[in-house]
C-alpha cells in the first residue's frame, strides 16, 4: 500500500508529489501530455495585480513558501528553476506615473512598489514617461522544473506516463484501488483535464486560454521583466518570452490566428524594434469562477482529494496550496474557506 497516487504532473501535481515525499509519504504520480499550462506558462510571480493596484492574495505567505520550494526542490535535483528578476512597469503618462504613487501608499502595497521611477533607457523601447518598479518578483522556468522534476521521479519509478483511467478506480473505508496499485489516498491535478474526471467534473472550472510566443529580437537589450497588457522576459541570446492573451470563449491548446495578431499588436506598443517569431504556444489556465483554488476532498468519498484552480497563478499557489491539502487530509488542519471545494458543494446541497 502506498500513501498517495497523484494524477496529473503540472505545478499542481508536482507541488503535491513533493510535500508528500518531504514527509515521507510514498507516491505514484500518473500524467500524460493531454494538458500543457505548467509546460508553457510565463512563470512570472508578482505579489501585485498591476491592473487593478491590488495585492494578490496572500502573497506574502505564498511568496515566503515559495521561496523556499522551489530551492529545495532545484537543490534535488540539481538545477535552478528560481530567477530574482525585477518586473519593470512601462508607463505610457503622466498619470499613469501618478496612480502608480498612489498605489505605492496604500499600506498592502507599499512593501511591493518601489517609489523611486526607473529611467533607465534600454535599446529597442521608447520609454519617455519611465518605469515603476515591482519589488519581490522574478519568473520560474516551470518547462524546465516539470522536465526534470518528471525525469527525477521516472528515475524513482514513482512516475507513470499513461493517461488515467477513471473507470478502474474501485475504493473502500481504507483505500483507493487502481489497476492493482492500493494507495491510502488519491488526489487530482489536471489542471483543465478536471472535466474528464467523473468524481469533481460539477465544480465550476471556466478555463482561460493564453497564447505567448517565444521571440528572436537581436536590437532589444532588456535585463529585467517589463510588463504592460503582456509581458516581456529576457532569457538570454537575443531570446524573448512574450505573453499572453486572455480567451474565454476556446479551450483547445492549439495556437490560433487571432492570438498571433494580438501578440504581434501588443509587442509592437512596447517594443520599436524588429523580432521574429521562434515559437508560439497555447494552453488553457484552469481559472475558476471567483479566482480561488480547488482544494479539498470529495463530499462522498474520503479518499478523494482535488487540487486545482491554479488560475492565472500557479506558481505562486502551487506550493502553498499543496501544503494546505497535505496538512489538511494527514493532519486534520482546516481548509482556508475561499479554497475549500466546499463552498460550492455546500450552496449545491443549501448550506451555507
Ligand atoms: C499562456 C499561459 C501563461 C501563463 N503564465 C503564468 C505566469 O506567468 N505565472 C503563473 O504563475 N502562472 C501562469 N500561467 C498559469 C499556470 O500555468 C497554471 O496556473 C498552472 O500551470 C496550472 O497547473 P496545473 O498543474 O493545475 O495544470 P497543468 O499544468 O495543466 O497540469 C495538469 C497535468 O495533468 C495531466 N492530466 C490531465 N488529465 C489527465 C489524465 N486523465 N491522466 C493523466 N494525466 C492527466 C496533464 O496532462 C498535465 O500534465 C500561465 C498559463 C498559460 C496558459
């Protein structure tokens, strides 16, 4: 008997397979290439909604968590998932310079926004109005942390690349059984794949397509992240991440027409120089309806756990609410209720 079987290798999984195994907990993780969010994401972390000049929530502990996760978990495996990059706000006015002082008072942002305006020219963008600096951020490279976190544990047998079968899962008061593997516990993590998955396909997962490019721009000269309606991240060799859009209405993970023209029309506000496309990705963000996490356990079946609704922030809510999960199911700590599934199982049944 193992502790936990974990379906599915994204942010989610991965986060919930390594607080398992950091206590100890034996694991088998089954995923397959159906979805792709985690594999092509940005990888930003940003304690602020530039938007709306609010702060994410819970950043700080999330921010803290994190920190520490994705060290040890580069430590592990020998590698570096965790770049500390400063995420520069490109204003367009005056006023925009304006808000942006407003916004640095306000007492939940003032830790985040630097006061001081950034002039600093970098070749290939026009900036006459300046930079406003967001401080805490940076980006992992989650491509890389997926490859190898899933070549770490294939080299442990504790992966399996099959995609999961719903139907031959059998379950009893101390168990959860599937094709012969008997495990204490089974949790979920299939990011939008959630649909398929008989035992929580009710909850309200929307999904938010996003497309980014990966761009060849040899006269941009950028060392930090500069972020308007998209994103623009350095990674070496005249290479740029570009991204991403927002499309509510297609829930494929196929790139389209209308996402390139809006990418191309967007870099070219902030950028004045030529680029070429390398490659352009598209994956579907598993959002929810009032942008707090799936976290918890089947109202039915004990055994059966969920952790999803990573939305537009995986990376910083991957570790911290896989922690929630653990901690909530091994040591009956309770569920923060804006991420308990129950907040909507409960309305569903009348309760409050
Ligand atoms: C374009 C884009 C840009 C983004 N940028 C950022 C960003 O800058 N910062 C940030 O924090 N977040 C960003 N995100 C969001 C982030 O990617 C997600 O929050 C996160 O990746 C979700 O992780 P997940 O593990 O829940 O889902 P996924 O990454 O989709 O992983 C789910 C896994 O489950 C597997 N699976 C599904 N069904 C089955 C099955 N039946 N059997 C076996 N395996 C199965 C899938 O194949 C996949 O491996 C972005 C997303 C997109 C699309």
């Amino acid at each position: 008997m193992i502790d936990y079987i974990i379906v599915g290798s994204g942010l989610a999984g991965i986060s919930f397979a390594e607080e398992a195994l950091l206590n100890n907990k034996t694991i088998l993780v089954f995923t397959d290439d159906s979805q792709n969010s985690s594999k092509i994401a940005g990888g930003l972390y940003n304690p602020v909604i530039l938007k709306r000049f609010s702060e994410v929530w819970q950043a700080r502990e999330q921010l803290e968590l994190m920190t520490i996760f994705y060290a040890n978990l580069a430590a592990k495996v020998e590698s570096k998932f965790d770049f500390k990059v400063p995420i520069l706000r490109k204003f367009f006015s005056i006023e925009e310079q304006n808000n942006w002082f407003a916004a640095s008072d306000k007492p939940a942002l003032a830790p985040f926004l630097s006061t001081s305006l950034i002039f600093k020219t970098f070749e290939g963008i026009d900036s006459p109005f300046g930079y406003g600096e967001v401080l805490q951020t940076g980006y992992v490279d989650t491509a890389l942390l997926v490859s190898e976190y899933c070549n770490y544990l294939l080299s442990r047998q504790l992966l399996r690349h099959e995609t999961f079968d719903y139907n031959a899962v059998n379950m009893d008061d101390e168990s959860v059984s599937y094709n012969g593997i008997q495990a204490r516990h089974i949790v979920f993590a299939e990011g939008f794949g959630l649909h398929a998955n008989p035992f929580f396909n009710d909850l309200p997962l929307d999904g938010t397509k996003g497309e980014l490019f990966i761009i060849r721009a040899p006269h941009l000269k950028l060392d930090v992240i500069v972020n308007t309606s998209v994103f623009i991240l350095p990674l070496g060799n005249d290479l740029f991440k570009v991204g991403a859009t927002y499309n509510w209405k297609d829930k494929t993970c196929l790139p389209t027409s209308e996402g390139k023209e809006e990418l191309m029309d967007r870099i070219k506000e902030i950028i004045s120089c030529d680029f070429e496309i390398i490659e352009h990705y598209a994956g579907v963000r598993p959002t929810v309806r009032d942008r707090r996490p799936l976290v918890g356990t089947h109202e039915g079946y004990k055994r059966v756990h969920i952790l999803n609704g990573l939305g537009t922030r995986g990376v910083m809510l991957g570790p911290a609410m896989a922690k929630a999960l653990f901690d909530n199911i091994e040591n009956g700590t309770l569920l923060d209720k804006e991420i308990d599934i129950k907040r909507f199982t409960n309305k569903r049944k009348g309760k409050s």
